[in-house]
C-alpha cells in the first residue's frame, strides 16, 4: 500500500504523479473516476486532469478496497457510498500501522546486527 504523500507538499497532482504514488497506471486512475463519482480531479484549460489531496485520499480508499482486499468495483463503491468518512479513517489507520511495522521491523533487523 503506498505511503501518504506530505500533505503539504503540493495543491494539485497531475494523473502520472498519482499513477506513479499507487503503482498503477492512467488507465485505470480513469477507470476508477467513471466508477466512483467520489475522484473528481479538477480540468485545466486542455482538460489536464489536476488531482487534489482530497482526491488522492479517496484514490487511498478505493485501492485498498479493490487491490488490498479484492473487492469489486461494485463492492467498493457500495462501501464508500456507506460509510465514506469511516472508510478514510480506517484506511488512515492501516496504512499508519504498516508504516510503524516497517520501522519496527527495520529497527529489529538493526538490534540483530549488533
């Protein structure tokens, strides 16, 4: 699952930039704006899509729905439609968890090495 990108770095992300964040590709960030109503990245003048953190936090939910726990489109959107806010902030809390696992991993690795 991909990190949280600092919240403060930058206002907008362009569809590669996100693409690259989630390991997907185009395509599928496209895909997934027509299936959930929820990503609408703002158009600039030539119809460059321009992504918000707003939009990337939902992107967030929407691949650990579908990538992480194999949910369908159908299922996923459901979900959000559901509990949106609830969503996010357990989607937060696993990706916070993941981080702090990798560190305590790499610091017992360190500790072994000793």
């Amino acid at each position: 699952m991909p990190l949280n990108p600092n919240k403060n770095l930058k206002l907008f992300y362009s569809i590669g930039e996100v693409a690259e964040l989630f390991g997907v590709n185009d395509t599928l960030l496209r895909f997934w704006e027509r299936e959930f109503p929820q990503i609408s990245p703002k158009k600039g003048g030539r119809g460059v899509r321009q992504y918000t953190q707003e939009d990337i936090d939902i992107i967030r939910v929407i691949y650990n729905l579908v990538k992480v726990r194999g949910l369908r489109i159908e299922a996923a959107r459901e979900v959000l439609r559901k509990n949106r806010e609830g969503t996010v902030q357990a989607t937060e809390v696993v990706d916070r968890l993941r981080a702090i696992k990798a560190e305590l991993q790499t610091i017992k690795r360190e500790l072994g090495e000793l």
